[in-house]
C-alpha cells in the first residue's frame, strides 16, 4: 500500500498472455553471453537496500502522488487525475497496460545472452512518432492488458524464473510510478535481475530520479537535435533542453 491507500493495487484483471514481441517474430543472437552473476548480486544488494531503508518504498509513494495531477512526462505535463483513472496524453490511467512478456532475442547481445532479455512491452506512449513501428501498441487506446502492480511483480517474477537475464521495460516513461510499486513488490519476493530502461528518450529529469538506483541499464532513443522536427514527427513539446542536460 501507498500512503495508506491501495489505489495502485486495484485490481486489473488478470497477467496477460505470455506471447511473442510486437510483429511475432522471433530473432536469436549468434552471440550467446554467459550470465552476469556480478551485475545480479549488485542489483541485489542496491534494491535490497532501498527496501530495507524504506527509501524505495518512498519514492513509489512521491511517484504515486504525481499521477494526482499528472506531470509524469515532460512538457506534454497533462495534469490529469491518474488516481482516479482519467487519462491524459498517454491514453493511460491508473494501471499500466501491458501488450505483451517474454523472453525477447531481438534486443542488443549483451542483454539477451542466453536465454533472452525479459521484456515488457507497455501500451500508451507520451509521443506520437509517425514513424513508430509499434504504433498500433503506442497510440491505439484499448490495447494490452491493465494489470495491478501485484500482477507486474508477478510478471517479472516469472520472466526471472524462465532464466531471462533481465527485466527490460519498453515504453516505461508515462507508467514509472507503478514501475517502482511493482519493483518494491517483485524485490521483496526474490526479484534479483538487472532491470533495464528501455524508453522514447522523452523523460523529465525528476522522473529519472526517483529511478536512480533502481535501474541498472538506460537505453534512451534520443531522435532528436530540433524541437521543430521532434514537434513535426513525434509531437512532442520541447525536448532538446532536457535531452542534452542528460548527456
């Protein structure tokens, strides 16, 4: 519970379907890695530690309280109330969506090794690339899955389970708070792999905070050097300040 609520525990509906990637295929890599061992035990102790402090269990609750008046992304800033699931730009309210898990091998070598990168695709998105190969997942309202933070610890618990490497979050930008609520969960419960950031690259800088720590690999897309253009094919407000303070 967060602040004495259990908003962000509502039930969902159940875990989506275990299924292929967007575009159901299937890519291997001919470059299998061995298992980082060390980078698990350090998120580990990291994670353990913010649990243990009750600092994780803070900044879920800070996360949580900025869906009240929705500024989770940058400058789109809706100021919907999330808690009471109105949607904003994002066309998500209060529980994520998911689109799909699974153990993904069409992602960078060293995050699939083995036996794959555990990857969540999130619905929603806070741009509107024209070019988004995923757009029906990004920008139709409806698609996926609402899941309860409780089912996306369960999710990465079980992408854990199967051996996956890590858990890689796609499209995580506009869900980051109950991102953090469902991590608090999965750690308490034996979560132990390297969790990756795999975003738009259209992040607020307070939100990257409240991650700092968590997240073990960042993987922004940073499209763009213009505003005019990033206005033009994503529709997104300005963005180049934010993304060169990050550099």
């Amino acid at each position: 519970m967060i602040g004495g609520s259990s908003v962000l525990s509502r039930p969902g509906g159940n875990s989506p379907p275990d299924r292929q990637a967007p575009g159901g295929q299937t890519f291997f890599s001919s470059a299998p890695r061995e298992d980082h061992g060390r980078s698990r035990t350090n998120t580990t102790t990291r994670i353990r530690a913010l649990s243990r402090s009750g600092e994780l269990e803070e900044r879920a609750r800070r996360a949580h309280e900025v869906l009240r008046n929705c500024v989770v992304c940058p400058p789109q800033e809706c100021r919907v109330n999330r808690i009471e699931d109105e949607e904003g730009f994002c066309r998500t309210g209060l529980l994520p969506r998911v689109s799909s898990y699974s153990s993904h091998f069409g992602e960078e070598p060293p995050l699939v090794g083995r036996n794959g990168s555990g990857t969540i695709f999130f619905a929603g998105c806070n741009m509107r690339c024209e070019f988004c190969q995923n757009y029906e997942i990004s920008q139709c309202g409806g698609v996926g899955y609402a899941v309860s933070c409780e089912d996306l610890a369960g999710i990465m618990l079980r992408l854990q389970e199967r051996g996956c490497h890590n858990i890689n979050f796609v499209s995580p930008s506009h869900v980051v708070p109950q991102i953090l609520r469902a991590v608090a969960l999965a750690a308490s419960q034996g979560l132990t792999v390297p969790l990756v950031y795999n975003s738009g690259g259209y992040d607020s800088v307070e939100t990257l905070r409240l991650l700092d720590g968590v997240i073990d690999i960042y993987m922004p897309d940073a499209k763009y050097g213009r505003d005019d253009v990033a206005l033009e094919l994503s529709h997104a407000p300005p963005v180049t300040p934010a993304a060169c303070r990050l550099q």
